[in-house]
C-alpha cells in the first residue's frame, strides 16, 4: 500500500472470485460503508438504523435503473472482520451485474488493495500479524492439517505461544532493571542461578519453537519429494501408484521419462509434493541430458529423496546413485518387491532400506510411513501454536540467538546492563513474530500476497 492513501477512509472491493456463481459478495468496509451501502441498495428498513450483524433484502438501482434484487449485511465496528463498520452487498453471481455494481460502489468508496480489509483487522487490533498470515493459509489451504494449524493460528494459537515467551523474558528483563537500578546501593539481590536456570529453560522452549517451523513449513508448501533412480526401477510406477492416476508415462523402456514431473498428493491430511525424475546415468542422447540436468538440479530443492532401486541393481548405476545417497535427506528404496523372497525381503530392511512395489495393492504402505514419520504433527503441537513461515522462524531464530547471548553474558558476569540489552533485543525480534513492532515494508510484503477481496 502506497504512504499517501488513507489508511481509514472506505473501501471496498468484491469478496468472493471472479465468475459466475449463486452469489457474488461485495464488501465495503470504513466509516461510511452502512451509509453508501444504503444509497445503493433501497431497503425497507433504513440501514443506518438498523442493528449490527443484520441482514436485508432490497434492490440495487442506478439512478432509476434496477440492476439487480440484494442482501446486504451490516457489521457496526467495533466487532466485525476489519474493526471498522463493514456492509456486505450479496447480489448474484454474474461478472455483468457485479462490475455494474461495483462502478457504483466505487463512486463513494475507494477500490481495496490486495489483503487490505485484513490489514486493516491488523492494524485495528483485531488480529496479530500471525493471525493475519493464518487467513492467507486459510485461503491457500488444500490439507486437512494445513487447514487445522492455519485454524488455529487464525484464533491465535501462535501469538498466545509467543506472548507467553515473551511474559517470561519481560520478567527477567524486570529483575535485570532492578539490578541496574540498586546495585551502586549494594541492596539489589538478583539471585543470578535462577535467572540463569530460567533464561535455559526459555533457551529451550525456544529452540522447541523453531523446530515446530519444519514441520510448519512443510505443512504449509508440502513436503517436496524426488524420485530417483536408475531407468526402468518403477519410479514412474510409484508416481502413478501414489496419485492413483495415469500421469507419468509407464513404459518397459529405459529413459522415457526424459524431464520431470510433479503432481502434489494429499495422505493422511499432509500434502506430499511428487517430483519424478528422469533417469540418473549417462546418455548420448542431448534432450535426455537436458532432462536430466532440470532433474538433478531440482533433486537439490527437495526435502526428502527417494533413492529407488531394484534387486539387481548393477555396478555402473550404484556408482551413480552413491553421489546422491551420500545426503541425509535420502531415503533408500527397493521397488518390485513383489518379485523378491522374504529372506531378500528382510535383508534390504536390515540394511535400511524401505521396501515397496508399485505394482501391488498395498504395496505403498511402507514408504507412505517412512515419509509421513518426521512430519506428522501433534495434537499438542497443533494448539499451542507452531511456526508456519519463513518470516517467523527468522525471528525466532534472532530471539535466540539474543537469548544465547544474554546467558553468556550472565554466564561471564558481565553485568545487569549487558543481559538487560540482550534480553530486550530477543523482545524485540519476538514481538516483530506478532506485529507488535513492524516496518511499513514487511506488512506491505505479508498483505500484498493476498488477493484483493480479502
Ligand atoms: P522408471 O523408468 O524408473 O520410471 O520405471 P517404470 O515405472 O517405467 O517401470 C519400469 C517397468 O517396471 C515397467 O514395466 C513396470 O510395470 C515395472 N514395475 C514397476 N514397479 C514394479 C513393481 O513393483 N513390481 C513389478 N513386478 N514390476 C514393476
């Protein structure tokens, strides 16, 4: 959002996406959103007098034409979506009737900016930054636990989990003042190992936090797999057999997958982003090597690595595969089990590898587990807040590093002042997680990823 508009006059914009529908929302929201609302829609009832949270059917005229029958909805602030008085215009979902609309509304109203009736929530305190991320996941989500975590960070798991650190930090931070303020009288009488035992145990519950972030992440973007493997071991076969579908290109003959392709699965509510690769070896052949150069390079970007291989895999390509196996994000597969005995069976798994075949009904199982292993999330983790983006684990990340310093600097004695200045920092990078302090810039980068309408 530019610096000269203004952040409180009306604006509006259609809510719900383009196209034709039941419905089409249009939402106004500012100080004068019930009184255009009224002017456009001719209800019964006079809208400025009628109570918050109603809804009232009337007809929507431009000048003396009607253009179309209406519900509109008003919220008075300060209890509604953005805090301000919001009116809703539900007329029906034709693109014709809406624009028609809209260039009346837009008459007294001025056009939202991408996420602004969500920032505006923001900035009247109706939401943090984090509950303000959450409705853009919302939108975005295609999971169920995407959707969950995005629920309840949208209510305010995430921010209740930060406030909570930073209560605790203000209250070292509370000692440390007095420290300053009353040692030259000798009368302070801070009693340092239990500051120190407590600015540990947040050390700690911070770091738990940051973790939360991969798993976050992941539950957010999908956890990005590469298919790799020699020609012709069934990693197409995997593929298809994971998305239920004919996508990939399934033949007998080595390298026909010649570049990469990705389809996105959801199990057990987690979204599993499927690369398959073209085949790892060597070849004359130039477009193949194209292929396998995009492939190679986006077996860099993935989160987990499925080396796939088949029982008699042979020299030349193990000498290929042992580059990539070297990764600790490789899990090692052996495919077509189905054609294997069950002493060659437990001899793979004895050497660590997942055991699957393509080609039989539960054949999947295995590795759909190993995949699933290190990112399912828990109940607990699920209410009380995790890290779901890049921004907040930045953050948290300097908090702790803030934090580890101020234990150094209470470990060295250095004085009250110095872990005063460290602690604060950590404060610092913490409230920035929730918004209490943030730059015109950042919130312009969060709202502007938003559509306009939300
Ligand atoms: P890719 O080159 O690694 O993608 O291999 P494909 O998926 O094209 O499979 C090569 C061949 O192996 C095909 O004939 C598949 O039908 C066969 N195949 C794949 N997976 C299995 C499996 O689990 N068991 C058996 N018996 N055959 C399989």
């Amino acid at each position: 959002m530019s610096n000269n508009q203004n952040l409180f006059d009306t604006i509006a914009a259609e809510t719900t996406p383009k196209g034709s529908g039941g419905i089409s929302v249009i939402r106004i929201s500012g100080p004068e959103a019930i009184d255009i609302a009224s002017r456009i829609v001719k209800t019964r009832k006079q809208l400025q007098d009628c109570p918050s949270h109603s809804a009232h059917l009337g007809d929507i005229y431009d000048n003396e034409r009607r253009i179309d029958q209406a519900l509109v909805t008003i919220f008075r602030a300060p209890h509604t979506y953005t805090g301000e008085d919001v009116a809703e215009i539900s007329c029906h979902g034709n693109p014709f009737l809406v624009s028609q609309i809209m260039t009346i509304v837009l008459r007294h109203a001025r056009q939202a900016e991408a996420g602004e009736f969500t920032q505006r929530a923001f900035l009247n305190g109706r939401i943090d930054l984090t509950g303000a991320e959450a409705v853009n996941d919302l939108i975005q989500a295609q999971t169920r636990q995407s959707q969950a975590v995005a629920l309840e960070q949208m209510e305010g798991s995430l921010q209740h989990r930060i406030e909570g650190l930073l209560h605790r930090i203000t209250q070292i931070r509370m000692q440390m003042e007095i420290e300053i303020d009353l040692s030259d009288q000798d009368l302070a009488d801070t009693d340092w190992s239990v500051v120190k035992d407590e600015t540990e145990s947040l050390l700690q519950a911070l770091d738990e936090l940051i973790l939360t972030g991969q798993e976050g992440v992941i539950l957010r973007e999908g956890l990005k797999i590469a298919l790799v493997g020699a020609p012709n071991v069934g990693k197409s076969s995997i593929f298809n057999a994971f998305l239920q579908t004919e996508r990939a290109i399934v033949t007998p003959h080595p390298g026909t997958t010649r570049d990469y392709l990705e389809e996105a699965v959801a199990i057990e509510g987690y979204l599993l982003r499927l690369f398959d690769t073209a085949g790892i070896r060597e070849t004359p052949d130039e477009i193949e090597k194209i292929g396998i150069d995009r492939s190679q390079r986006m077996i860099g970007q993935a989160d987990r690595i499925l080396l796939i291989s088949e029982a008699d895999i042979s020299p030349d390509e193990l000498h290929h595969l042992e580059e990539i196996s070297q990764q600790n994000n490789v899990i090692k597969v052996i495919n077509k089990a189905d054609l294997l005995t069950d002493s060659q069976i437990a001899n793979f798994r004895e050497k660590g590898y997942v055991v699957c075949s393509a080609t039989e009904p539960d054949g999947l199982d295995e590795l759909k587990n190993k995949l699933l292993e290190d990112i399912r999330i828990s109940q607990n983790d699920l209410h009380s807040g995790i890290l779901t983006n890049a921004r907040q684990i930045a953050a948290a990340s300097r908090a702790f590093d803030s934090l580890g310093k101020a234990h150094i600097a209470m470990q060295d004695q250095l004085g009250a002042e110095f872990v005063a200045f460290d602690l604060k920092e950590a404060s610092l990078a913490l409230e920035e997680i929730i918004g209490k302090i943030t730059s015109e810039e950042l919130l312009n980068r969060i709202f502007s990823d938003f559509c306009v309408g939300k």
